[in-house]
C-alpha cells in the first residue's frame, strides 16, 4: 500500500480514517477494502461504519473500547492480507428522462461544454459510475465516474426545492435526490425510481461500493414506470 491511514478520534465514539483528499477509484477502493475488513471482523464494541470518498468513519462503544484500541486495530487491519471479496454485481441501472422539465440545465450543461443536448445524454449514459457515498439526505447516491467533459460547476443560484428523483451534476460528481429539497447541482433528467422508500429493507436502492449505469428513457416510459413505481 502506498498510503498509510491517518486515524483521528471523531467525539468520543468514532474514528476517522483518513486515506486520502481526492476523489479517486483507487483510493475509494481502500475504502471499500478497510470497510469489508471491519464488518467481516468486527472487534469488541464495534457498532458500524460510514464510508465515504477517501475516508472510514468507525463508531464504536466507547463504555466496551477506547480509541487508542481502535486505532491500533485499524493500523493491524490494514497491514492483513486482501481476502476480502470485490463488491460485485452487475451494475444497478437507472432509467432517466431528459427530455424537457425533466432536465431543465440541459442546455446549459450542453452549451457549457460546447455539446449538443443529445451529445450530453450519450456521455452520461455511456459512463460506468460508482457510488462513493450516500449523503446529504437518507439514499442521496454521490456517484464518482463522471466523463470530464461533462464536469459542470454547481448553479450560483440553487434552486429552493429540486424534486426527488431529479438527476444532477456538480463538478465532477452526478448523483440523484432523494427528496424534494433545496439544491444547487445542474439537473439534466429525472428518474421514476425511488431512492429511498422507508418501508423497503433496505430503505436506500443504492448502497457504497455499487455500480451504475443510467439509461435514457422517454417522458411516456416515465410516465408508465412512475405509474408502476411503489
């Protein structure tokens, strides 16, 4: 391993494992490794564990361990052997509409980048994404694997409420809200499926460590799979 973990306390139950400041595949694959790592051998008062681009939040029982114990168990953890398994799959497919209200920075997204609309969509639909963290609210999806060309700052003026389902990018990240929230990322489509449903186990679609692919589908086909959509 080229890089070491930096672990810090975070309060008085949880470490934070630090493997990095960028957004980058291998990095968030450590991450991924270190998290497999804890859940397949968890330690004395370990409770659960948040990933996210380049870093491992560890919450822990602080009454059962402290954090000089948890860390040294870390440093261990990441000197074992990689016999954990990948997080497979097939990628988890993602029907989005682009066509009008449902994408209304399209053009912008396009003409920023010096595209076609249609040009846009193709990008998006050929990429090949991983979710890197859920955030911001319960199932919102941040996913790395944007095409550079389509890298987009977020809008200087965030709009007051961005309906759920809406599918945005922020500089180099496209994700999906899972609510109707305030947002200030440039939303290009929308998709039918729900990212979060609190009656479902469990209640987020997507998970860390998943792969993504979006496809274009019509307003008509929307329309049918927002009908079909529990």
């Amino acid at each position: 391993m080229l890089r070491t973990p930096e672990v810090s306390p975070l309060g008085d139950s949880a470490v934070l494992v630090s493997l990095g400041d960028v957004i980058d595949n291998a990095v968030y694959q450590d991450v991924t490794r270190l998290a497999q790592q804890c859940e397949q051998h968890p330690f004395p008062g370990y409770v659960e564990l948040v990933p996210a681009y380049s870093s491992l939040t560890i919450i822990y029982n602080p009454a059962t361990i402290d954090f000089e114990s948890v860390r040294a168990y870390v440093l261990d953890l990441w000197q074992q052997p990689e016999d954990v398994s990948a997080i497979a799959r097939e990628p988890v497919v993602i029907p989005v509409c682009y066509e009008g209200e449902f994408g209304p920075d399209l053009e912008y997204v396009a003409k920023y980048h010096g595209l076609t609309p249609s040009e846009v969509v193709e990008l998006h639909t050929s990429g090949l994404y991983v979710v890197y963290m859920i955030g911001f609210t319960p199932g919102f999806p941040y996913l790395g694997g944007l095409s550079e060309r389509l890298a987009t700052p977020r809008r200087s003026e965030p709009r007051v409420v961005v309906p759920a389902g809406s599918v945005g990018i922020a500089g180099q990240q496209t994700g999906i809200y899972s609510f109707d929230t305030p947002g200030g990322w440039q939303i290009i489509g929308r998709t039918p499926y729900r990212m979060f449903n609190p009656d479902a186990r469990p209640p987020t679609l997507l998970h860390p460590g998943q792969q993504v692919r979006f496809q274009a589908i019509t307003a008509e086909q929307y329309a049918a799979l927002s009908s079909s959509t529990v």
